[in-house]
C-alpha cells in the first residue's frame, strides 16, 4: 500500500497511541486514500455533481444560479472547545451550484504528480515525485523526462515537487523547482534554477543552478513545504515546512532556522534589501513570515499582488493566511488542531499576543495542496474567488471572498473521489485541476455548453 512509507517514518516518530490516527489521517502527501477522523463522516453535500458524459469531457449538472446556506462541512471538529476568533472564521455559509462546468481529461496516466504549470504555448510542465518532470501536450501526448534534474529523495512526502517558469520565461526559458534534496546527514527543501532546452534531441535542463537549501539538514521524509510563485517585481516566494518531528516543530518560531518559514528571494537566490529581518545578527534574513507547519498552498492575486497560503493543520487547525512581512503565524504554539494521538497541543490554546489569526480554518482537515486566485475571464461569477485542492477532503475547495475575509464555501468535484494535488489558470480562464496518486489526471474545467 502506498501508505505503508507514512505509517513506517510516523510511528518511529509518534507515541504508539498516534499511530493508528497518523495511519489514518493521510493529510499530507506521500499517499492515497481519504481522511479519517474522530468523528464519523456525514455523507457529503451535492455540489456541480453530475454523471460523464464521455471519458474524456465529463459535465457537471450544476445550475447557473447559486444557492447560500448552512456550512457545508457537518462533523463535529477536532478541536473541541475551540472557538473563531471572528465570524465566518471557519465554517463560513455554504455555496451549492453557483455554475454548471464541464470536466474535460488534458492527460492521464501520470505517476504521483506534484505540481503543474501552464506554458505560454499551452503545454504543461508536471512534476512527478519519483523525480520526473515531463512536458504535456495540449493533446495530452507526454514527453520523455526531461534530462538534467538533480537527484531527489522521494521517501514519504519527498521528491519533486514545486516548478515555476521564470517571469521571462518566453526570453531566457529558465524555469525553477523544489525538491527534497539527499544530503549527508539527511535531507532538506531545496530550490534550483536552469535553462529548458528543446530540440532534436528531447528536452533538457542546462546550467543548473541550486540557488537555496533549506537549513539545517534534517533526517525526516516529512513536510517539505515547496511552493515556489514569483511577485509582480520579479522576487519569488518558496514555503519550507518544519519536517513534522518535535525537534523540528520548535524550530518554526526560530528565526536562525528555515523550518516553518516562508522565504523571500530574489529571482537569482540573493536575498531582497527590503526582507523584514535583514541587518540582524541573530536571524536569516532569507525569512519573510515564520510560525508555519507546512505550507502545500501559495499563490499570489494577479489583481492586488497579494500573498495567499494554506498550510496543513494537524488533526484539524489547516489555515488559510495572506503572510506579511515579519509576521508570526503563531505553530506549534497556536492552532485550531490537536495532536494525532488526541491530546492538546502544548498549552492547547488557539491566541496569543504577537502571533496571527488565520483568516480562515478547516476542522476537519481539507489536507490543502495547491491554489490560485481566480482572474480569469471564462468564469466572470468566480472572479476572485480561491479555488483550493483538497487531499484528504478529496475536493476542490471555493472560497468567495468579500475583501480579506472568506463570505461562503464551496465544495466542487466530490464526485470524483480525487485527491487534488494542484490548481491553475490557464490564460484563457480555464481552470486546470492535477490529481494525485500512481495513474492520475489532469484535469480542464470550463463553462458548461
């Protein structure tokens, strides 16, 4: 079972109560199957379901109008007693069939993707985490892998993972990625640079450059982080995680440590003048906002230039923030989950003073992977809206937004019981889905005819 690397590295880890929970609650990566919790799970709510049509364009039989209600998600939380700090924190009015869409299948058979990323010509660079990045198609016909890639580790959560194309990329056809990088000792997020190169030959990756390494090396095969997306002003982001061990989880609100942070870069690996803690002595100035878990989720708003994340809660407690510049997100110290094995984490509270309040929670866990903003032209109702995949919630999430707060949530493709691993836009507006797991799809939707 692909669970068996979760199970293994998780109960070497976790007290021998966890592991069970740990087995079960398959928020992050590495794995197939759904998320368990405590509470046994209410039957989903419909929404935009329908049957196929084809197998390869498949519609969904929503209705134009949408319908506003009572939150969609039904069980009980994990964090018992805890409460939102404001309204519509979490469990915000539930949004049923705001637009019909079709589903159209782009490509099939694709080995545990990670990360997709449209072309200018409308082909797609994806990752796979076994350490393959292929060029698809509009056809959906794959490439070879392209030749040039550094090794990876692809134990438990690792692999390839993120990849970005250079602002200019139709000039200078560089292109980025993350990935967790063997190393002595262990192992780490690192993020790499290189020219793609194609021609009679295949396609290549040519002067190859690591310009960060997550520090310090760790033994761990979990949370990685790896979202790379790259700010109007041509710097770039990249989410690192804090590796999931006790020792690690300290290291978030350490600023002399890369674990649980978000990182701010210039495009050639240097670090921005303007970064919050550059010229001190006793931090890295690398660091944009700390006191993150692991952050599978980051996009910036094409509108505003904002910085959105999602990052995974443990047994409940995943949060949507927009990360400010010197800002504390307050993990392991506040959240609105619990431990795997059911206990509080450490004081058990979800405020302190200093430290950020998500702008939104999931309890039960969604398990986040991937997200943008819509602006787009194709589906003028959703403009603005956040469209997140869900792992464990074997969904794609939308948030409607009202300014910087979350007014109503919806829940798209249940039907398809897919692990959503990432989420694009095309420049044409369609929005382009990435399943996860050993024979996966990605996936096209547009509006329904």
């Amino acid at each position: 079972m692909k669970n068996d690397i979760f199970f293994h590295e998780n109960c070497r880890r976790f007290l021998a109560p966890a592991c069970l929970a740990a087995t079960l609650l398959l928020a992050a990566c590495s794995g197939g199957g759904s998320q368990a919790t405590p509470s046994s799970a209410a039957p989903p709510p419909t929404s935009n379901s329908g049957s196929n049509t084809s197998p390869g364009n498949n519609t969904n039989a929503g209705e134009d109008s949408a319908t506003t209600g009572a939150p969609l998600e039904t069980r009980s939380g994990n964090g018992a007693g805890y409460q939102p700090a404001f309204p519509n924190q979490t469990r915000a009015p539930g949004i049923r069939n705001s637009i019909a869409f079709d589903v159209q299948t782009v490509a099939s058979g694709l080995d545990s993707p990670w990360a997709v990323e449209v072309l200018p010509d409308e082909r797609f660079l994806i990752t796979e985490r076994p350490g393959r990045l292929r060029i698809i198609g509009a056809d959906g016909s794959k490439s070879a892998p392209v030749q040039g890639l550094p090794a990876v580790t692809s134990q438990g959560q690792g692999g390839l993972l993120d990849v970005a194309l250079d602002p200019q990329f139709q000039s200078n056809r560089i292109i980025y990625w993350s990935y967790a990088e063997p190393r002595d000792g262990g192992n780490g997020t690192t993020l790499a640079r290189g020219r793609l190169i194609e021609d009679a030959a295949g396609a290549r990756l040519e002067n190859v450059q690591v310009i960060f390494r997550q520090m310090p090396t760790f033994q761990s095969s979990l949370h990685f982080g790896s979202r790379i997306v790259f700010a109007g002003d041509g710097t770039l982001f990249l989410t690192v995680g804090e590796r999931s061990v006790p020792a690690g989880m300290v290291q978030a609100q350490d600023l002399r440590s890369d674990f649980g942070k978000v990182i701010h870069l210039n495009a050639d690996g240097s670090i921005p003048s303007d970064n919050p803690f550059v010229g001190r002595a006793d931090t890295l100035p690398e660091i944009w906002s700390y006191g993150h878990r692991n952050v599978q989720a980051a996009t910036i708003d094409a509108l505003t230039g904002r910085l959105w994340t999602v990052e995974h809660g443990p047994l409940g407690g995943d949060e949507l923030n927009h990360p400010e510049p010197g800002r504390n997100y307050g993990w392991p110290i506040i959240s609105y989950g619990i431990d795997y094995d059911g206990t509080k984490l450490g004081e058990g509270i979800t405020a302190r003073d200093g430290m950020e309040q998500p702008v939104y929670y999931w309890d039960p866990v969604i398990a986040p992977s991937g997200m943008i903003v819509y602006r787009g032209a194709m589906f003028p109702q959703w403009q603005g809206s956040i469209f997140i995949g869900g792992l464990a919630g074997m969904k794609l999430v939308r948030l409607q937004m009202d300014g910087e707060r979350v007014a109503g949530e919806e829940w798209l493709l249940q039907e398809r019981n897919l692990r959503i691993r990432d989420v694009q836009q095309g420049s044409d507006g369609a929005i382009y889905v990435l399943a996860d797991g050993p024979n996966s799809s990605l996936l096209r939707l547009v509006p329904k005819n």
